[in-house]
C-alpha cells in the first residue's frame, strides 16, 4: 500500500443527540484543519486510517469528482497529493470510528454546505443504513440529511440489512442514496487473458529458472497461480474470473495463433518443415497455453482444494501468505495473483528476496503505480511491459464509476448505464468499470481478431457464415501481431467494434445466446467452451469448481458460491419518490 502520511493528530469532542439521549462521539480531526474550499461534493474516506493520495480507493474515487467538475463545469480541483487538500478543509473527511462518528460527519459535511457526499467502502453501509431507515432512534439524522445525495461506492443498499433469525437491523429506503458495486469477475477475466500474453511475449524472462527449486517440474512451461485472504464471494469472483480468462486464451485464443506450440503438428510441406527448423534454430518462441499451479506442494493433480489456495486472513504480516508465495516460488509460478490486500506486498517481497522471474498481478487498484512495486530481478530480460515485480492489475474504475453517477444526478438522466438514487449501480466491462489497468493494455488482445468485422458487414449472412467458418484457419497471427488495446485504431476503439466492447458482448448472455455450461446440466465437470460467440463466456459464478481443462484442474472444497446482480436495480418500495437534486449547487470554489 502507500504511504499514509498523518498530520498531528488530536481528539476532539462533539456532543450531539440520539434518539432523545446526549451521547458523546469522540473522533479524530486534523490539527489546524480549516475550511478553504466550498464544495457541492465531498468525498468520505472509508476510515479512519485511510487518506486520501493513497493511490489506490480513496483516491480513485477523488479522480472521479475532479473528473466531473473538470468535464461538467471546467473547474480544477487540486490533485490528490495537493499540499492543500488536508483533512477537513471541505473536499475531504476521515468518518471517525463508531455508527455515531460516521453519520455525526455525515451532518458535519452537510453543515459544510455540500449537497453530495462520496461515500466510500463497504463499512459506510451500517450508517447510510441507519439515516435511511424506519429506527426512530435514526429518524432526526434522517430528517436533518433527508436533501444530502449519497454515492456508495463498493457496495449496495439492502431493502433489509442484516437479517438475522428473519428479523433485519434495518429496514431502509434509500431514496437520497445511489451506489454501485462492481463486477469484478468480468474485469479479472480480461486480466487472465493480458496475463497470457504478457507471459507469452516474455518467454525468454518466465522460462529462466532463476529463483525456482531445482525440483521444479514445471521448467518448461508458462504457469500461473493465485490465492485469496479469505474465501469470500467477492475474492472468490476474482480468482474465477481470473482462471476463465487463461481458460479463454488456452481454449479460443490459441487456436487462431500462426505461432502456437501446437501450430507445428499442422505442418506437412517440406518446404514449411524447413522454415519450422529455421525459425527453432533462430530462437522464435512457440507460444504456449498457461497451466495452473497448486500452492500445495507435490499437489498439481486433476483437483485442487481451494483450502490450499487461501491464506487465512487479510493481515499485512500473514505468515501463511509468505508461505504460499514461497511455495509458488518453488514451483516455478510465472505469474501469481494474490487477493488478498495487503498481502501482495508480502508476495512482492519474497520475489525480490529470492530473485524470481515471477510477476505479481494487482488486485482493485493500479497497484503497479503504489511505493511496493519494485524493479523485476533481472529486468533487462524483460522484453515488454514495465520491468517492474507488479506489470498491470486488474481495476476496479471507481473514478469513471463516481464521475458517470454524479453526472446522472446533476443531467437527472442516466449516464454511461448508472442510475440515480434509489438504485444499485454495476460496474461492468461494458460501462469501462472493471478491466486492465492502462500499464495492461499492451497485453489486452482483440479477443476475436480472426473474425473481420469490418468486411463482413457489406456480405450477406450466407457469405459471412462461410467467412467465419474459414477464419479459424485463413486468419491466423502471430500472437505479437495481434491488435491491443494500446495500439488499437482511434476511431474504433470507443465504438461498437473496439476492444472492450468485444470482451463486453462475450461476457454478456443474450435471450439468444448459450450458456457456458458444455455438455448435460447435471455433469459435475465440464470441460470448457472452446467457442467466441457472444454469451459464451458469461460467468455465472460457480466455475471453479465446474470446468477444467488439462491445464486448469477443478477446485473443490468450496462451500457456497458468489451470485452476481447483473444490472442497475431499484431499491425502493413501490410509493418512494427519490430526492430531488433541484437545490444541488454543483459548484466549487475556494474560499
């Protein structure tokens, strides 16, 4: 993570009523924090240990504000690790520790002046809860904040938050709040497939033994690996989506490579059997499928127990998380993904120490970009990409997700697919919520590039059926030749043709698409799809446990898996109108 750089800190007071007693909130505040920005929009940390130039949640979520601002009303607002931008001047607060500190600085943001407050992380939820519920003990914070706008951001607002024995905590109406969680599945499967192909260009620096165990068996291959803190839907979304992107590259992708290991049995002329010699001779590289590695030594068999592949908890000194990483190294992992917060830092460590040629892929937030990431051993050996330990990271857009909502309440219509209050947002591939980070998209390939779209939308259906059909072998490439999204045309790459759209409709099931089930509904194992059509890969979320392939065993040991809501929804009962944005100033001066 980055550094957290403090102020001095103080106590200060606040004496303020609930539910008709006088109750003590004591929190934390800058010293010498004065107001000198007058803001309709606030952003609200997650705690009180976060700041706001983190490079990471906090200030994604800022980069979304100053974006709005910046697009809506041609202002600019200072950048995250402005001198000026500290604690309590009136762009952002620290919420204090308990349920009353949080919405006694919800009130002290609204006293401010400040018509929308930023919310971020999924600890916010219990007090927007409250202020929007039917507890009376709630119900003058839930007056005096009845005309402040909520954003959540990572999270989603329950009708009934925390139910336990069918009796919930609170029953809410958010009509004042709008929040968006993300698909964070879809976005690590785009990141499985750059991981691929960052790997594949690479061979030269990830076939290396340096680091491994001698007794590695895996010398000559290209070899990924992952592990959660704890297995929970959100982690486990992750590493699913994460393996179905390899699954996509290893079963699709590499079918259409000119330059694919398997492409040599296809040779039959002597002429091509000598160009084949010739290019071994000069040192081209074949590319090759991606296999996963179980963190369990001597256990890389047909299953694997997701047990093995969880550290335990989500600490920065977690010493199963260092083991894992150690175990990995051993095996000779190429790329590992660890989802487990604080933990890559921990993984990071053990590369540098050992001096591995293995990569760490980022999780929620360009961790490339954060103070942890360090230079590869051997960098010069890497042919592309950063020459750092941390290449790219599989993201979560918080800043296009906070921009495109307030847009949608300040125009009072729905912008890039988010809603207003009273719903819960998602961020997806297709509204560029989830995906690669920018270092990744030098490695992010047109997922379909053998199918010519452009010429096929002057055929008839007949003839573009024939065109497809023949593409699997008329258009092929070499991997490296393959369109990215870093060299992808202008005019396309925003459009329904661009990239991210491609990997957005092959991620999106149709009322006329299949499922990605291959073979009988009640099979245990499946192997994997091995089609593009859009829908094919649309994750439903019990994956890991269902598809396999010789490179990809099945996991089990897995309880319960993730559900995932696929599209805004209303919160709201039938009779609730949403606030008004009418008196929202949408302005931002300093003082």
């Amino acid at each position: 993570m980055g550094k957290l750089l403090f102020g001095k800190l103080v106590f200060k007071k606040s004496l303020f009523l609930l539910s008709g007693m006088s109750s003590l909130a004591v929190f934390w505040t800058a010293c010498g924090a004065t107001k000198i920005f007058d803001s309709s929009v606030q952003l609200l940390v997650s705690d009180n240990f976060s700041t706001l130039a983190d490079k990471s949640f906090s200030q994604m979520s800022y980069e979304g504000i100053r974006s709005f601002f910046k697009k809506s009303k041609g202002v600019d607002l200072p950048e995250a690790d402005s001198s000026q931008l500290q604690e309590g001047n009136g762009l952002w607060k620290r919420p204090g520790f308990t349920l009353s500190d949080r919405i006694a600085t919800f009130n002290n943001i609204k006293n401010d002046g400040s018509d929308v407050i930023v919310a971020t992380g999924f600890n916010q939820q219990e007090s927007l809860q409250a202020i929007t519920s039917d507890d009376i003990r709630f119900q003058s914070d839930k007056e005096s904040l009845a005309k402040t706008g909520f954003i959540f951001v990572d999270g989603a607002i329950e009708k009934e938050f925390n139910k336990r024995n069918a009796v919930p905590q609170f029953k809410s109406t958010p009509t004042n709040i709008s929040s968006v969680a993300f698909r964070s599945d879809d976005g690590s499967f785009l990141t499985g497939v750059a991981t691929a192909v960052y790997l594949n260009l690479n061979q030269e620096y990830f076939l290396d033994k340096s680091g491994w165990s001698t007794n590695s068996s895996n010398n000559n291959e290209l070899t990924v690996s992952g592990f959660v803190g704890i297995t929970l839907p959100s982690t486990l979304s992750f590493l699913n989506g994460f393996r179905l992107g390899i699954a996509y590259f290893n079963e699709v992708i590499y079918k259409h490579l000119s330059d694919a290991q398997d492409s040599s049995a296809q040779v039959t002329t002597s002429k091509q059997t000598v160009l084949k010699q010739l290019q071994v001779a000069n040192g081209e590289k074949k590319i090759k499928k991606i296999k996963w590695i179980s963190s369990k030594q001597g256990s890389d068999g047909e299953t694997i127990n997701i047990q093995d592949h969880q550290s335990g908890s989500f600490s920065d000194t977690e010493p199963r998380a260092i083991t894992i990483a150690n175990n990995l190294i051993d095996k000779g992992v190429n790329a590992i993904i660890p989802i487990a917060g604080p933990q890559t830092n921990l993984v990071v460590t053990q590369i540098a120490r050992r001096q591995a040629h293995t990569a760490v892929i980022g999780v929620d937030s360009a961790q490339e970009l954060l103070d942890i990431n360090i230079d590869a051993p051997n960098k010069d050996k890497l042919k592309m990409g950063n020459k750092k330990i941390i290449p790219f990271s599989s993201i979560k857009a918080l800043d296009v997700a906070v921009e495109s909502i307030l847009s949608t309440l300040e125009k009072g219509s729905s912008q890039n697919g988010y809603q207003g209050f009273g719903y819960n947002n998602i961020g997806t591939v297709k509204n560029n919520s989830v995906g690669v980070s920018e270092a990744g998209y030098e490695f992010l390939i047109d997922p379909v590039f053998w199918k010519n779209t452009s010429s096929m939308q002057a055929m008839s259906l007949s003839a573009s059926l024939k065109a497809n059909a023949a593409s699997s072998s008329d258009n092929k490439k070499k991997l490296s030749e393959v369109a990215t999204k870093k060299n992808e045309n202008g005019s396309t790459k925003n459009g329904s043709n661009g990239i991210i759209d491609k990997y957005a409709k092959l991620l999106t099931k149709s009322s006329s698409s299949t499922s990605m089930r291959n073979g009988s509904s009640d099979s245990n194992q499946q192997n994997f799809k091995t089609t593009d059509n859009d829908g094919d890969w649309t994750i439903v979320g019990d994956e890991l446990g269902k598809y396999k392939s010789s490179e990809l065993p099945i996991f089990t040991g897995i309880s319960s898996y993730p559900t995932f809501q696929t599209e805004a929804q209303n919160v709201l009962d039938g009779g609730a109108n949403v606030a008004s944005t009418q008196g929202f100033k949408w302005s931002f001066k300093q003082i």
